[in-house]
C-alpha cells in the first residue's frame, strides 16, 4: 500500500491502522499527534483508524519550547 | 498575618486547575535535557509549556516529554508556528492529542524578526478553540482592549507580552499592563521578555496573577540557580502585592521624627 507520510512516499507491507504504523515507524506513541488528510485524529481512535491507498499522513511531535 | 499564612489563601486558580507557584516555565533552549529537568525541578513551577514539530522520518527525536510528567508537571502545549488562526486551531488540536490536555497557549506570530502576536487572527482563534472547550491562554500585546475581547469569547487568562520573546529587556510594556490587571476578570500571566529575576518581582508586586519565563532561565550561566533566583522573585513580588505596597511621593517624606531637639542645646 502505497501512502505519503509528511511528504515522503512509503510502501506499507501490509494493511495497518494508525498504532500499527507508528510502531511500524519506530515512532513513540507517547507526545505524537496524527493527522489523515489534514483531520486530526483522536489517540482513542489510532486502533480502529485503518490507514487507506493514498492516504496522506502528518506526524507531529512535542518538543521543547517556550 | 505570616506569609506562610497570607498564602495559604492565596492560590491561583486557572481554569480547572489550582496552582501554589506564580511562576510559569518553558522548556525551549536548554543546553541538554538533564539541565532542562532540574532547572524545572528548582523552579517548582507547576505549569511547563509545550511546542509541537513535524516529525522529521530520518532522526529520533529526543523524548523529553516522559521527565516532565514523571516530575508531576502540567503541560502547555503551544501553537508557535501558526501564522493564522486556523493553523493554530489546527496545531491545538495536534496538541491535545499529543500532549492528552486541552490547555493551549495560544500564539500566533506571523513575523519571525520580533515574533509580535497577531491579534485579530489570535481573538478569531481564541473563540473558535474556547467554543470547542479548549482551555485558551492566548499570548497577546500588552492591549487592554484585546484582552478584555479575549476574556469575553472565554479565555481563561491572558498572557500580554512585556517585551518580545526571547529579548530579556524585561517589563516595557507597564503602563499599559496595569490598565490590564486592574481591568480583568481572567487571570494575567506576564509573558516574554522577562530577562532576570527583578522583572519577575516587578511584575508580581504589579499585581499580575503569575508569570512565564523561559529563555532567561535557559541561557543563564547556571540555568538551576537562576530558576530558584526567579522563583524566589515571584514570591517576592507576590508578598510585597499582598502586603500592600506604600505610594510614591515627587517629594521627600522623613523616616525619622524632625523634632529640632539640637536646635535647644546650641
């Protein structure tokens, strides 16, 4: 499955929901934030959320700051 | 009345939360993530602010978050990057589910140079995010006008600038601070420019509810010792507030009883 991740082309190797494609990108779960297509999406959602074709995805992530 | 007692009845109430310390602290510029903790830790502040960034997909980004929730602090997260309202309605919401609050500072600073808040599109976002149940702290320009339209969409404090972020020229907006403090009904948190720990206490003893201080803090030569210096500056300047400080007079007023008492021996 072929998706963008903050603007970089990926090739999933299998169907994954959102937790499934953090853990996949070795990203923590903890102080990231996700968006699909520019909606941002709940952390009590990232189990059910299943990633699709071509989706677009944003990763975020708390760092320091004033 | 003790202090200890004056401020036991003295507790700050933000939204839903309660605070025991004035001082608010960022966690942006510290040298290494171990000072960034104890220098927290020194400060005892209760409420640390937050940024939120792009994942970059090559590096792992330090985790500094986990230090900061085991030391039982509150986050802020901030929406520094959003240049107009809906990018920082945008980034709040990112926050809340990053950071599991729905506290926001709000900021919105099209201008890279001075970092000046914008405060039309900072008052259209404040009413969209409270509407959505966010907890707003809008950072804003020391403009009483504003910040009364900010309390009216329902922020739950304001935090008007005392000079531009990160500058360290302390307190050049009081004037029109004291217009502010003495017209809201929202908590005033002094934010940016607060260079050393004297324009803390001028803030405090100028009635603001709290202050915000990073940068100061962050790039002292002793970031731990310069924490506990401002935290000692704000309560400080809260007790000298709650003491009620004496007015100023163009003339001089004597301290000692003029009696003439020489005046009979000569």
């Amino acid at each position: 499955m072929k998706i963008q991740v903050n603007e970089q082309a990926l090739t999933l190797p299998s169907a994954m929901n959102i937790e499934q494609l953090l853990t996949h990108l070795e990203k923590p779960l903890m102080g990231s934030a996700v968006a699909v297509n520019m909606q941002v999406i709940n952390r009590s959602e990232w189990n059910q959320y299943d990633i699709n074709e071509g989706d677009n995805i944003s990763l975020f992530q708390a760092i320091a700051g004033g | 009345m003790l202090f200890e007692e004056m401020i036991k009845n003295d507790q700050l109430v933000i939204g839903d939360k309660q605070f025991e310390s004035r001082l608010f602290t960022g966690t942006g510029k510290f040298n290494d993530q171990q000072t960034m903790v104890a220098a927290l830790k020194a400060s005892r502040s209760e409420l640390v602010t937050m940024a939120l960034k792009r994942v970059d997909m090559q590096h792992r980004d330090d985790d500094i978050l986990a230090p900061l929730i085991k030391n039982g602090m509150n986050l802020l997260p901030n929406t520094s990057g959003a240049r107009n309202a809906k990018e920082a309605v945008f980034a709040a919401e990112l926050a809340r589910e990053a950071l599991q609050t729905n506290w926001v500072k709000l900021e919105i600073h099209p201008d890279p140079k001075y970092l000046l808040p914008d405060p039309i599109e900072t008052l259209k976002a404040a009413e969209v995010l409270a509407s959505k149940g966010f907890v707003v702290l809008p950072y804003v320009h020391a403009d009483p006008v504003l910040c009364k339209h900010l309390e009216s969409v329902g922020c739950a404090a304001v935090m008007p600038l005392g000079a531009p972020i990160g500058s360290n020229k302390g307190i050049k907006t009081a004037e029109f601070l004291e217009i502010i403090i003495e017209q809201a009904n929202v908590p005033v948190i002094v934010d940016a420019g607060l260079g050393s720990p004297s324009h803390a206490a001028l803030a405090m003893e100028m009635g603001a509810d709290a202050v915000l201080v990073n940068t100061a803090i962050a790039v002292a030569g002793n970031p731990v010792a310069m924490s506990e210096a401002f935290a000692k500056a704000v309560q400080a300047g809260r007790q000298a507030y709650l003491s009620g400080l004496g007015g100023q007079s163009t003339e001089a007023v004597a301290s000692s009883p003029l009696t003439a008492f020489l005046e009979a021996s000569l």
